[in-house]
C-alpha cells in the first residue's frame, strides 16, 4: 500500500512553511508513521492541516478555482497566508509501495493577472534505482501549463540547472534530437485550472502519473456527522462509507452481502465498545429507502439509526471504515474523541494504528485530536504538536524530539498524561 513519507505546506492558512517528515532534499528526516495525530490548542492550525490535504484532493477533482472556494474555503486571497505574496504550494513524498523508490510532487498555485487562481507549477520526481544522492530525475514539469513529460516507467529527465531544463524544453519545441528527447514529450495544457497530473494522469503512457493521481483519488476525509447518518438512502449495497456518512445503512447491505464474516467481527467489536448492542442490520421500506436497525438486548423492537446516540453512530462508521476489505490508501480524521466515551478512546486509537500498521496493508491514518486519552495510546514519534509562532504562523515539532518525553514513555509513563501535564510545550 502507497505511504505518504513527507508533507511540506507553503502558504496555506495558518501554514507559512510547516514540514512533516521526509522530503527528497530533507532525507535527514524521519519519515512520517503509518499513524500519525497531530496534536494542539485552539488555533494552532490543525484543521488547516487536515484541510490540507482536502484541499490537494479537492484540486485534483474540482480543479484549483473550485477548490478554493469549495468547503467554506472562501477563495484563494482566504487561503493563502495573511501578508504573503507568493504561491501557495504543496509537497509530498511518497512510496507507492514498500519497496519502490519515493516520488515527490510538487505544485504550486497562484493568482493570475486577473484575480484567478491556476496551476503555476507542477513536478514530479524520482530517484533512479541505485542513485542514493543528487538531484531526482524529473518526470513531470509544467509552468504555467506548459512543460515536458518523460513517458513510461523509469527514469526522467536529468539536469543540474533551470537553465538545462530550459535548452532541452527549446530543443524539443523546435524538434532537434537528443539523447533524452527520445524519451521526452512537449505538453501544453489549455486549462490552467486543472492539474497536469489529472489530465496526464489519465493516459496510459504515463503509469508513474496515472497511479500517483489514483493515489491521490483514493484519499479518504471523513467529515462523518451523526445527522447525515441518520438520513435515509435508497436502497442498495455500496462500498464505501461516504465522507459525510450518509450511506450506513447502504454499507451495511454490502457488508452483509458480500463480506459476512468481517461484518460479524465488527458486530462483535461493537458489542464490547456499546452497552447492549446486540445485533445491526437493515430493513428495506416499501418505498425502496434503507433502514438501519440496532438491536438492543433489553427490548424487543429494535431502534432505528434515527433514534440511536451520537456516538454509537460515529463508533459503528469508524469500525466500518477499520475493517473496509479494500481500504483507501490515506485515511483522515478530525477530532475523532468527539461525543465519544473517553475509556473508549485508548482502543480506538490502538485500532487505528493497528489498522494502519497491520498486515493486511490498511490505509495511513492521520488524525488531530485534542484528548490526552487517546494519545495515551501513541508512541512519540507518531504525535506532532502545533504551535502559533511569534509571527502568528504554525510551528510544528515531533514528540520524538524531546529526549526526556521519550525516555519518559520508554519508561511506562503514558504520552497524552506527559501531554496534559505540560512536557510537549515549547522548550
Ligand atoms: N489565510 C490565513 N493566514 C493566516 N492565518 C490564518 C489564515 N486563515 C486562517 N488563519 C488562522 O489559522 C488559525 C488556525 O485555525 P485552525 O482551524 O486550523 O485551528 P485548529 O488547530 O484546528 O483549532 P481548533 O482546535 O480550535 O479546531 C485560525 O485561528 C486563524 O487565525
Ligand atoms: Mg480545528
């Protein structure tokens, strides 16, 4: 399963420059864990965080002008950090598998000369098998929709300057024959909203781009609210929970169906975290709606989602996304604690990272959170914590890196207690 290893953010909210991680210049860095929690006080740019990577996802989808105002986000000017001029920008490091050699994507976007937001630069790079140093092969690079691509599977293109970056572009375009022209293509985009990697991303000669932007389409963002759980789908079994959750019932058809077994484990988890729980399952109305039914061992008549706690709904859809039989590569929550019982939150979090880490190659999790209790259930270098610098930007720090917090958790002493008791502050 593809792992993200780094995540560099520039200019996006409270994020002026916030590092997560390994980056293919920074290789003096931990890479990030299968489960990470970022951690902090009000405003400190976590959900900006988590927003993040919606709206990275969001672009790929909707194209950058409508990521921008999508969600509430409010536009570009909102987005890109207060005072500042330049592009907001993104990185990632990745891993498609465990084996493989990581790719960056880079991309930049910025404000034309009329006010709208475009795609001002896009890359994407990767070491060739055996080389441990040096600049990453390009295979990918755009400005301003215009740039050159390197079909197939190895390699890219070399350099060591912009400006032989910017000979091989002229040489191609007047058609003169290179060594790696062979191998290299002259794109040009018409819409600069898009990503490259969407509309490259779906040709057949390009594998690398093509799985890096089914990468990116596999992410999950849960934006699970108990209220749209509580709606009434039409009938028909599907997949995967949507991101509001909203189809419950619907996965639970599926489950049932296809997946009766996991569905039992999860019926039996679920029976250990809730009081009573007995049995779920779903009743069809006449006019084709999807009924969701819990039943609870001290009553006969079972309930229906819409008269089920909040919490019950939320623990029911997290263990429906654990035990998903075909998992998103990158699954991320907020707060998950919300509504839910606090001895609950030490085994939900177990489960998360268990998920995360297992066998059965399950999605990377990345979660905020605000509760002692469920980082209790963390190692150090899993948490990171956000802070508002004295220019009122994020700063971002690893648990890991303060010796005494893990020699301290090396010793028996629970992080989130070492968090409520002060140790993660800033030294
Ligand atoms: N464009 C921007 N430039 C700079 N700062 C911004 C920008 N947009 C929002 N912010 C600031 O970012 C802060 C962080 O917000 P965010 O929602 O990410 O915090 P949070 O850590 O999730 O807080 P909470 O724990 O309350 O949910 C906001 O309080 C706001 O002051
Ligand atoms: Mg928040």
């Amino acid at each position: 399963m593809a792992k993200i290893e780094g995540f560099r953010v520039i200019n996006f909210k409270a994020l002026k420059d916030v590092t997560l991680g390994r980056l293919w210049n920074r290789q003096d860095l931990e890479p990030i864990t299968p489960m990470t929690a970022v951690i902090g006080k009000n405003g400190v740019g976590k959900s900006s965080l988590f927003d993040a990577f919606g709206f990275l996802a969001d672009c790929l989808k909707k194209g950058v002008e409508e990521a921008c105002d999508a969600r509430g986000r409010g536009g570009f000017e909102s987005i890109r950090s207060k005072g500042q001029q330049g592009p907001v920008e993104f990185e990632i490091y990745y891993k498609e598998h465990g084996n493989a050699r990581p790719i960056t994507y880079e991309l930049s976007i910025d404000l034309d000369p009329y006010g709208r937001p475009f795609v001002s630069k896009e890359r994407l790079r990767q070491r060739r098998k055996g080389q441990s140093h040096g600049r990453p092969f390009s295979f990918l690079i755009l400005n301003k929709g215009q740039g050159m691509v390197w079909k197939g599977e190895k390699d890219g293109m070399q350099y060591d300057d912009e400006q032989e970056l910017m000979d091989l572009f002229q040489a191609l375009k007047e058609g003169t024959q290179t060594e790696e022209s062979k191998e290299t293509e002259v794109v040009e985009l018409e819409d600069l909203r898009k990503l490259g990697i969407a509309t490259l991303g779906s040709l057949k000669q390009h594998p690398r781009i093509s799985a890096f932007r089914r990468f990116i389409e596999g992410w999950y963002l849960s934006y699970f609210t108990p209220d749209a759980a509580r709606s009434l789908p039409l009938a028909g079994p599907q997949k995967r929970l949507s991101v509001h959750g909203d189809n419950l019932g619907n996965v639970v058809q599926y489950l049932e169906r296809e997946y009766p077994n996991r569905f039992k484990t999860i019926l039996k988890k679920i029976a250990e975290k809730i009081p009573g729980i007995r049995k779920i399952d779903t009743e069809r109305t006449k006019d084709g709606r999807l009924l969701l039914r819990f039943n609870d061992q001290g009553f006969n008549d079972p309930f229906y989602a819409q008269q089920m706690s909040d919490g019950t709904l939320k623990v029911f859809a997290y263990l429906l996304l654990l035990e998903d039989p075909s998992p998103p590569p990158f699954f991320c929550i907020e707060e998950p604690e919300n509504g839910l019982y606090h001895k609950l939150l030490e085994s939900l979090a177990a489960e998360f990272r268990e998920h995360a880490t297992g066998r059965k190659g399950g999605s990377q999790v990345f979660v905020t959170t605000h509760q002692p209790y469920f980082v209790d259930a963390l190692e150090p270098n899993e948490v990171w914590i956000l802070e508002k610098g004295a220019d009122g930007f994020s700063e971002i720090r690893r648990a890991s890196d303060y010796e005494l917090v893990k020699n301290m958790v090396k010793e028996g002493l629970p992080l989130g207690s070492l968090w409520y008791s002060d140790y993660l502050d800033a030294r």
